[in-house]
C-alpha cells in the first residue's frame, strides 16, 4: 500500500452512495439531511469525508452546528448496523510509529479485530516488519533493508520520527509482530517479497496462527506460492486500480479477498465481488464518512491508520 497517499479520498463514487444509502433506509428526516450531499457534489467535488462545503444551511436545520451534528448521528447509526471490520493499517499508525509493537499493542488497546502489517526479508534471511524498501523513511539509519542485517536494523531508531516518546522502538522481526498480535487479533501479513513457505511456516506455527492469519500481495506469484504450500492459509489478491480481469486471477489463485485502494472502490465493482463469491476490502480509509460509504456499498474490512473509526464486534477470525 502506497506510504504517502493522502488520506482524503477523491472517489465520487462513495458520497452519493451514502445518500442512496440514507434515502432507502433511514427515516425521512434523516434522508433529507444525507440526500444534502447529492446537491452539493458540485461543491464538495465528491470528497468521502461528509465535511460538506455550503453556502447556507439546508432548510432541515436552523444552524451549521445542527446540520453537522445530524449528519454525524446518520453516519454513527449506519456504521453501528454495518458489518464492517476495521484493519489497522500497520498498526494503529496514527497513533504510534508504524509498524512496530507500539502500534500493533495500541491497536490492540482499541479493541481492534484485525492488525495488518508488511513483511521484508534481512540480508541474513530474517523476515522483518517494514514497509518501504529502504529504512529511510521510519528510521534514523538508510539503506535497504535487503542488504542490512538483523543486527543493522536493532541499531535503528523507529520511533522518533513520530515523537520523543518512542524514542529506541526498534523494528520487529515478524515473530515478535506475531507475539503481539496472534491470539488478541487476526494478523494480517502483506508480503512484500517472496518468503519460503517452511519459514512461514515455522514462524506462525508457534502462535497458532496457521488457521487464522491472512496474506496479502500485490504479487500473484507470492499469492500462488503461499496458497500451494499452505493452503490452511486464507489468501488476499491486492490491487491499486480495478479491472476485469481481477476477478478471474483472484479466483485462480485461490483468494477468498479482493483488497482495493479505497479510489477504486464502486457499487458495481463491489458487487462483481460478491456476486464471483469473493470477500472485498479496501484501503486506506481514515474518514467516517468514506467508511460508511463503503460499507453501505458492502465492503466488509477497512484498512485503516485510526482503528477506532470503526466499532468493529471482534468475531473468530474465520468468519471474516
């Protein structure tokens, strides 16, 4: 998943969902006030978050401080109903350093189902938890992480760059990701290069996580590698853009998800998944409004920077 993209999402997709949404579901009065949205695209120019711009109230509310408390209550009520499970993006990444056990344990205090995170190899073969090529970017050290060491990275600092109190946090090895995670959330794993199969083994076998955690690629050949030697193992086709041959590939590999960037994601796009019987996720959404959109559209998971967006109900890992 992209490291810099804002998080406010241009898709004119999501916000006059929401209204549809509203209009078909919610009570009239609520209507009047999520149908708003639809006469204000031309303003707000299809941005998620329902931060709408206007020139005046609408003739719902008699002020901008009851029309914004209103539109919240709508959104509230429909993410309470939804079945939408919140993924904390690299940990709960808004809060603490990226994926680190800062973030995977600050996640987890939120109550968060599920704690994705990004998975790199060391120069001596040590499957570690990054997600840029280089230790630039997170770190107080440079290079790239395929030709530094274990020992290389335990020098670096990963947590300052996001404030003093993290001062020393390190960069964990995927085994001590899992220790933090397994058995309080579903580890979800994006592998951002090829990892041998009996290593993957070897490391989630210890946190019983063979049957619960989730692998994510870009890569099909990744995807395909881990689906043949570990077919316990529910696998996750990850894509920028949506095309039509998406589907076709996430079924021959074996996936049960499709995850799309949260630009990409639409009505009919959404249903094509389900209607190929495949789970559809999408990232990376920090706005309530963008969120509920998704829902209504049936998007089950969110990748998220902020977990406690969502009031996700934490259900077995297998359901999801």
């Amino acid at each position: 998943m992209h490291p810099n993209r804002s998080h406010t999402v241009r898709n004119p997709h999501l916000l006059p969902n929401f209204a549809t949404l509203a209009r078909e579901r919610l009570p009239r009065w609520e209507a009047g006030i999520a149908g708003y949205g639809d006469s204000s695209r031309g303003t707000a120019a299809g941005v998620c978050q329902l931060n709408l711009a206007f020139t005046g109230p609408p003739r719902y509310c008699k002020s901008v401080l009851t029309f914004a408390l209103a539109v919240g209550f709508v959104i509230l009520k429909h993410m309470s109903n939804a079945s939408i499970m919140a993924i904390a993006h690299r940990g709960a990444s808004a809060y603490a350093p990226e994926n680190t056990v800062a973030a995977f344990d600050e996640a987890i205090r939120l109550g968060c189902p599920a704690v994705e995170l990004d998975v790199r190899l060391t120069s001596d073969g040590v499957p570690v938890v990054l997600h840029d090529e280089t230790v630039d970017r997170t770190t107080n050290g440079s290079g790239r992480v395929s030709e530094l060491s274990r020992i290389d990275l335990l020098r670096l600092d990963a947590g300052s760059w996001k404030h003093p109190r993290f001062a020393g946090t390190r960069i964990p090895t995927l085994d001590e990701a899992l220790h933090a995670i397994a058995g309080l959330a579903l580890p979800v794993l994006e592998l951002k290069v090829p990892l041998e199969s009996s290593v993957l083994r070897e490391i989630l076998e210890p946190h019983d996580a063979l049957a619960d955690a989730v692998v994510l690629s870009f890569e099909p050949a990744i995807i395909a590698a881990v689906r043949r030697d570990l077919p316990s193992l529910r696998v996750g086709l990850l894509a920028e853009t949506w095309h039509s041959s998406l589907l076709r590939r996430a079924l021959d590999l074996g996936a049960t998800l499709v995850v799309l960037d949260v630009g990409a994601v639409a009505q009919a796009v959404a249903d094509a998944v389900h209607k190929a019987g495949l789970r559809l996720w999408c990232y990376t959404v920090n706005d309530a409004g963008a969120a509920a959109a998704c829902g209504a559209m049936g998007v089950s998971g969110i990748i998220t920077d902020k977990p406690d967006l969502i009031r996700s109900r934490k259900r077995h890992a297998r359901s999801m």
